[in-house]
C-alpha cells in the first residue's frame, strides 16, 4: 500500500545478480521452444534463473494457473508458449486469457516486421499491433440463455479503451512513430465500437503530432494485404488484434518469426506473437524456433540486459537473413536444432562457454 501511494515500484525478484523469470512452456511446441531458449541463456551464461510452471490442459482445477499467476507476481516477469485448455468444463476459463485477466496485462504489443532473408508477398512491412488484452470479444462472458440460444457479450469499457488509446499514442510518440489508426466495427457495432473509436478519437487531441485515422476491420484486412506501408501503429480491439496480427504474419512468412510482449503496470509476459500452440508440428524438430527466440530477446530487453539481447539478436538476424537456415514453414529444409546450433554459432564469437557473467 505504502509503495503504491509513493509511486514506488516494487523490486523485482533478483538474487545475487540474478533475475528470477517465470517459465511457462505451456502445450504442444512451446516445451521444445522454451526448451531452446534455456540452453541458449545457459551457453550465453545469461543472469537469468527460470521458475518453470507446468500446467495440466486436462486438468478441471485451476491450481496449476494459480500457482503460475503467483509466480508472475513475486517475479515481475515470465515467458509462455500457448497455454491449451482441453477441459470442457464451463468452470475452467481459457488459461490464456485467465493468465491476462488475472495479471491484468492490459496491452498486447506485436511488432510485425519483414526478414530481408526470408522471401514473402510483401518487404519492408514495419508495423505494431497495439491490441487490447484483457477485454472486448475475449470479455469469456457466453452463456446459453434458452437451450439453442447462446449469447456471447463483448465488453468495451471507456476506462480501458482510454487506457489503451493512451498507451497506443504514447508509445507513438516514444518511439518516433507517426501515425495511429483505429481499427474497428464501429457502423456495425455502434455502442461497443463505437465507444472504442470515439475515445481514441478523443485520445488522439492530446498528440496533436501524430496523425490519427480509422478504418472498418474488413477493408483494414484487404488494405493490408494489398498496401501494408500505409499502416503505422494499429490500435485494435481483442479479436481484431488477433485477425490482423495473423495477416501481417501471413504477409511476412508466417507464425514462426515474431514474438509479442503482454504489459500492465507491474508485469510483461512474452511469447510467440501469433501465440499458436503448433499440436500437430510438436515433437518433430520442424517447428521454427524463431519466434520464441525473439520473446527472449524481447524478455532481457525488459530486464536491460542489454548486452545480452544484442548479442541474440544479432545471432539470430545472421541465422535468419544471412545464413538463411530456415525451417519448412519459411521455406527450408533445416531442422529446429539446425537453428538453434547456427545461433550458437554466432553466439560463441560474443561468449566464453561455461562463463558466467
Ligand atoms: P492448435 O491449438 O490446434 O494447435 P492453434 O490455433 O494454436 O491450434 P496452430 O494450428 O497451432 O494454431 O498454428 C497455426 C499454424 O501455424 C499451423 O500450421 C502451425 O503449424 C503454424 N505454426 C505456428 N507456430 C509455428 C512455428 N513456431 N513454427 C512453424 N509453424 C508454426
């Protein structure tokens, strides 16, 4: 209580120089995934301890989520492959979205962006997703209000939309960006949409430096697949974040590249941005390991080790772009380890094996 009233931040879980983060591999490729970004961090001697939770997708209890949320709250930060959620039971929400909710990461920030190594329908894409996390379509308020007849509401809130707006046009400005654009449904959906526009119109009086347009979630569709370099920043509700997310990674070669980050005021989560489970591709050594590799990069960037997001990154832009060592899914025939040892590779010019920093 005495933190919050004097703007203090808590500290973060650091013992002896060494982050705590927690580790959720979640289902399908995400244990071989994270399993990835473990050896890395160890071959690299990053200061980084993982507290892995593993939860049961059959499993009717929430005990498995509880335990996780706790771990996230004492230690400020976590990385996740996609949770599944097989039971069937109305008591036991998507954990996904239980996890974002709980947490209240409020913002899901998807930097979409082309990989000159990579051949795709489009180049020089460069575009952030702002998507709201934590209400709208995802507001996991369905019911059956007659047998046949089942209701599913969609909740925008003016507190949360103001919030989103803000973060979207702030994080505009922090970062050069010049331009907002809402994405929506607003002549169909006139109270909800129509909410989350006018607020973000009004939001957008406050930065008067950065050009604020809208556009109807369908026509946004066709106008990116058609001419990409007109969007910016996209501010988008839930289940319109997801939609365009995923044409953006259609655009530039799929789910396997890009990471994304979930924040609120006290805690970021990162993973995958197209946060895709990949049941049928596990345990194959196919899935591309890139995209976690980059919520990795993502996760030392929020804990300012900056020496250590560089030197992945820059492991991981040689693999990609240079040495073009590409799973099927971008169009190789390398394997996820054939990956994984040619960022090692480049890693082992930056690191001494076996020092720990
Ligand atoms: P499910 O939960 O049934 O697995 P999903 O909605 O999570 O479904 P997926 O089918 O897992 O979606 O993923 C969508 C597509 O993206 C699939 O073709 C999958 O193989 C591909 N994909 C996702 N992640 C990766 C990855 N890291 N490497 C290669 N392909 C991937």
């Amino acid at each position: 209580r005495w933190a919050s009233q004097a703007k203090v931040k808590y500290p973060k879980a650091k013992y002896g120089g060494r982050s705590t983060v927690t580790l959720l591999p979640g289902g399908g490729i995400g244990p071989e995934l994270t399993g990835y970004v473990k050896e890395i961090f160890l071959y690299a001697g990053v200061p980084v301890v993982f507290e892995e939770v593993k939860i049961d997708p059959s499993s009717d209890s929430n005990e498995d989520l509880e335990n996780a949320i706790t771990s996230i709250r004492r230690n400020g930060v976590g990385l996740k492959g996609n949770i599944e959620t097989r039971s069937l039971s109305t008591s036991v929400m998507s954990r996904n979205v239980a996890l974002r909710n709980e947490l209240d990461l409020f913002v899901n920030v998807f930097h979409c962006y082309s990989f000159t190594g990579i051949q795709s329908r489009h180049q020089n894409v460069d575009i952030y997703v702002i998507r709201q996390n934590t209400e709208g379509e995802y507001a996991m308020a369905e019911h059956e209000s007659v047998p046949g007849v089942v209701e599913c509401l969609k909740i925008i809130t003016r507190e949360k939309a103001e919030r989103l707006a803000h973060y979207a046009f702030n994080f505009a400005r922090k970062n050069g960006r010049k331009k907002v654009t809402t994405v929506h449904k607003a002549n169909i959906m006139k109270l909800s949409d129509g909410l989350f526009l006018e607020v973000s119109r009004e939001v957008a009086k406050h930065y008067p430096e950065i050009e604020h347009n809208d556009m109807i979630i369908d026509n946004c569709c066709m106008q990116l697949v058609s001419k990409p370099s007109q969007f910016d920043v996209m501010l988008t509700t839930n289940l319109y974040g997801t939609i365009v997310s995923n044409v953006i990674c259609g655009l530039i070669g799929g789910a396997g590249l890009l990471s994304g980050g979930n924040y609120g005021d006290h805690y970021a989560v990162f993973e995958p941005g197209t946060r895709n489970t990949g049941t049928a591709i596990a345990g194959k050594n196919v899935a591309n390991p890139i995209s976690m590799l980059n919520g990795a990069v993502d996760l030392l960037n929020h804990l300012e080790l900056d020496h250590h997001a560089r030197i992945l990154r820059d492991a991981i832009m040689k693999t990609v772009n240079e040495d073009q060592i590409h799973t099927p899914d971008v169009g190789g025939s390398a394997t996820s380890t054939d990956v994984v040892e040619n960022v090692l590779k480049h890693l082992a010019q930056n690191v001494k094996p076996g020092l720990v920093f």
